[in-house]
C-alpha cells in the first residue's frame, strides 16, 4: 500500500523488528535505515489493533527531515487515508489514524527525558532516530523502556556507530537484552546491485559505489584500490552471518573472520562507510597535516607576485603580537609584527607601511581580513583606508555554514588545502605555531537544526586554547595566516552559492 521498494537491509531491519522487543541498528550511512524505520512506523500503525508509534530523535530537524517528512509522504501518497479516516497534522507532526483518538503516529521532540514517557495502549511501537548523538542520554532509553509494558510492544534504536564505547548506543550494542544489527554501506541495495549480489535498478537516495569511492579518496592519502579490496581492507566481519556481526570489535581482534581487515583507515571511514565503532588505530579528520606544514616550510614555490592578493591582519592582546601576513599565489609572507598593545601606532603601521615594510596603501588593493574579536578598532581604522576590507571573528558563522562550525573551522580547513596544495611558509614562527596545531586540532561532527533548511552535520574543530597550551602563548601568526588564507579562498559575499561548491 506504501508503494515502497524494500532492500536487503530494510527487510532485516522490519524482520527484527518483528521478532524482538528490543532492536539496535548500528549502520553506516546511505542503507536506508532511518527511512525503513519511517515507513515500517506507517505500516505498524496500520497493521496492529489500538497501536500508539511515537518517534524522537537527537535533534528536532533530524527528527523533522529523516522521519517526519518521508512518513508523511509515503501516507499521504498512499490508499490509507482513504481506507482509515485519517489525517497528518503538520503543526504536531502526527498522523491520526481516524480509528480512535489513541490509535496514532507522533514524532516527539522532548526538553527532559521524562517527557518521553507518552500513553500507553495495547501496542506501543518507540523509534529512536540517531541516537548516538549527544541529544539522546541513557535517561531518555529508560524513559522509553518505561512506556514499553509487554512482549507486544516494540523499541527501535537507529544509529550510526559512535566515536567510542561511552556512548549510549554501545552500550546496547553490548547489552545482551537488545538484538543487534549491523550494515556497512557495501550492504545497501545499489552497491550490492554493482557487485552482483542482486538484481534491480538504482534507488534514489540510497548511496553507491561512486560515493564509496569519493569518500575513499577524501579520507585517505592513497588511491582508490577497487571496490572489492576496499571492501576486504574495511569489513572485519567479512564472510560472516549477519547475526554474528557488531559495529562494536571484539578486544581479541583474532575472533574476527577476516584477517585482511586494516585498522588505520579513517575514523569517518569507518563510522560513515564501515558502520564500525573507530577501533584504535584509526587516523583522526584533521585540518592541518604535520607532514605538509614540514614539507611547506622553506618551500620553493617558484615565481610569485610581489604583492599579495590577500592579507589577513591579527591583532595583539597586551604582550602578544600584531601580525600582518599576505598570500602571494603559493606563498605565504609576514610583513609585519610588532608585540604589544600599542595598536595606535601599530595601526597607520600597517596601513601606510614603515621603513622596513610597504603598508596596505602602497600595494594594489588586496582583499583583507582583520581580526575583529578584540579591538574593533582597529578594524574600523583600517576599513576607513582601504578597500576590500572584511572584518574576521573565529567564533562567528562561517560563508560554507552547512559545512562549517565556525569561521574558526573553515579557515583551518582553507589553511590545510593551500597546505597540501603544495603552500610555501618561510616563517619559523609560523611553521612551529602550525605544526602546534597539526598536532592538536582535530574535527567532529555536530547537528545545527539551525543552518540549513533542514539542519546540517557541521564539522567543529578544537578550541585555539589547545594550541595555546601547546605553545605557552597565543598562536599569532597562525592566526594571520588563517585569516589571510580564508580571506583568499572563501568569498564572504557569495556565502549561499560557496556553501554549495566547497568540498572537504
């Protein structure tokens, strides 16, 4: 009645469902699970007498986009309304059945985990989408299993692999009174069609060999070695039954069956394509490599304009330093540094140069981040002289904001492209403040409902104080240079069309 193509992975997800009270799916994205468990909520409603479906989620836009949209397409599209009475109420995100006021499908989005603990009736069916992130604790599960009251009553726990083993969805995983289910992305309906395992076309929406092979190349430092080696490389459980697979590893690794599994691929590989915990061994997502900052420093880069195309300008706190610092092409060049707070005559400095070195005025008017965060005048001084000029704080949104955290985020990213791109550093300052945050700047994952139409998965980096605990001091020509880099590369008056094109 819903009209919906079933996969491999969907039908294992709606059988466990079936036979277990209690189901945890751990898969890596693109199977199809979140949208499984929108339909099979549709379909339980309807098949099963005086039943109550209600759904929740980490956060309320994925709540909205991964469950309550593709629900209430799939209803509205389909004879039910007709045959039962019922309705959707787009303001409650609810689906009345039209059989009996108790008889419903409700998308919650609750402030406490009490609020969880919904009514009960003969069959009460609880779907938990994206539960491994920080929006679902093990306060809301219990609340849930609170309203479950018999054998008829079902609970589904969706999720990605988490980071590690503290969080809520591995410890279900590891709960012997939850059935457990594992998909790597090799699983879903397309990819198993390219390999042979089935026949069929494509499903829109669901990911492919292409992906597979894109993300390879994005997260690792090696060509893509075939779909087949890089399944045998990256499924530990290759070969064995499905009931016997876990996104969790054993801590003996000779209990897997496949021996030719690596654990230094990346963690985003591993989690995203793999639907496998991280085990130890797995690389991080960093902004900046050690290795390119080594390879950049004294670098070089052959003919490049005298000028720079864009400056970036950071500005001292008491006895830190103002830095200017300009991209030319490949190069990265410090003009100024002068410690201290003095910024009054730090200021007509920069702007009109002194006897060691040309000022904004004298070059041919290059595009211009200065650091706005601490002495805004000084932006405003500099603004009110030169053209092109931006204004740059690290913690404010970003011109890519459905990719980046923070403005802070994406310069880092910028930075490790001009980088590996083959970027020449000829500061000693800077090539140790860069390789400081090499070492300790990593990415993760965080859900905005706020950006986007539908919320997004931003890419958050570590707070700037870990490198000032690294070096002892503030980082200041990294932060020339980040400003100078982002300023160059990311065109914060083009912010929604550059969203759509960078790419990590």
């Amino acid at each position: 009645m819903l009209d919906l193509q079933r996969t491999y992975v969907q039908d294992r997800i709606l059988a466990a469902l079936h036979e277990h009270d209690q189901v945890v799916v751990a898969a890596a994205n693109g199977v199809g699970k979140s949208y499984i468990a929108a339909a099979g909520g549709v379909a339980a409603l309807h098949c099963n007498p005086d039943t109550i479906v209600n759904v929740t989620a980490g956060t309320s836009g994925t709540l909205k986009t991964n469950i309550w949209k593709p629900a209430r397409s799939l209803y509205r599209g389909s004879i039910l309304p007709e045959l039962f009475g019922g309705r959707t109420m787009d303001g409650d995100r609810e689906i009345r059945t039209g059989l009996d006021d108790e008889w419903f499908f409700e998308c919650v989005s609750p402030r406490y985990p009490d609020d969880l603990e919904g009514p009960h009736n003969d069959h009460v069916i609880y779907i938990i989408e994206e539960a491994d992130k920080p929006g679902v604790t093990d306060e809301h599960i219990d609340s849930v299993r609170s309203t479950a009251t018999d054998a008829d009553d079902r609970i589904l726990v969706i999720a990605n692999p988490p980071d590690g083993s503290g969080n809520v969805v591995s410890k279900l995983i590891q709960n012997d009174q939850w059935h457990h289910l594992q998909f790597p992305t090799w699983d879903c309906h397309n990819v198993r069609v390219e390999r042979g395992l089935e026949e069929g076309n494509e499903i829109g929406g669901l990911a492919t060999a292409y992906k597979l092979k894109q993300d390879w190349r994005e997260y690792h430092d090696e060509p893509w070695p075939g779909l087949e080696q890089a399944i045998e490389w990256s499924d530990p459980w290759l070969g064995a039954d499905l009931a016997d697979r876990s996104a969790v590893l054993p801590d003996d690794r000779s209990e897997l069956p496949n021996d030719a599994f690596r654990e230094d691929l990346h963690s985003l590989w591993y989690r995203r394509r793999c639907g496998i915990v991280p085990p130890g061994g797995a690389s991080v997502l960093r902004p900046i490599e050690p290795g390119d900052v080594r390879a950049a420093y004294d670098r070089q880069p052959g003919q490049v304009r005298e000028t720079p195309q864009a400056v970036g300008i950071d500005v001292a706190r008491t006895t830190d330093n103002t830095v200017m610092l300009g991209v030319h092409d490949l190069e990265l060049r410090v003009h100024y540094a002068e410690q201290g707070d003095n910024h009054e005559e730090q200021k007509p400095d920069v702007v009109g140069g002194t006897d060691t070195t040309p000022g904004l005025a004298e070059w041919p008017a290059p595009d211009v981040a200065v650091d706005k965060g601490y002495a805004p005048g000084f932006h405003d001084y500099v603004n009110d002289r030169c053209p092109n000029v931006v204004g740059f704080q690290n913690g404010t949104k970003p011109v890519a904001g459905t990719r980046w955290y923070d403005k802070w985020a994406e310069a880092l990213h910028h930075l490790g492209e001009f980088l590996e791109a083959g970027g020449s550093i000829a500061s000693q300052q800077l090539r140790k403040e860069a390789l400081a945050a090499a070492r300790v700047v990593q990415y993760e994952e965080r859900t905005l409902d706020s950006r986007g139409k539908n919320g997004a998965e931003v890419y958050q980096a570590t707070s700037k104080d870990a490198i000032k605990d690294e070096l002892g001091h503030s980082p200041d020509y990294l932060d020339a240079a980040l400003m100078a880099v982002w300023r160059d590369r990311a065109d914060p008056d083009d912010q929604d069309d550059r969203s759509k094109i960078l790419t990590f």
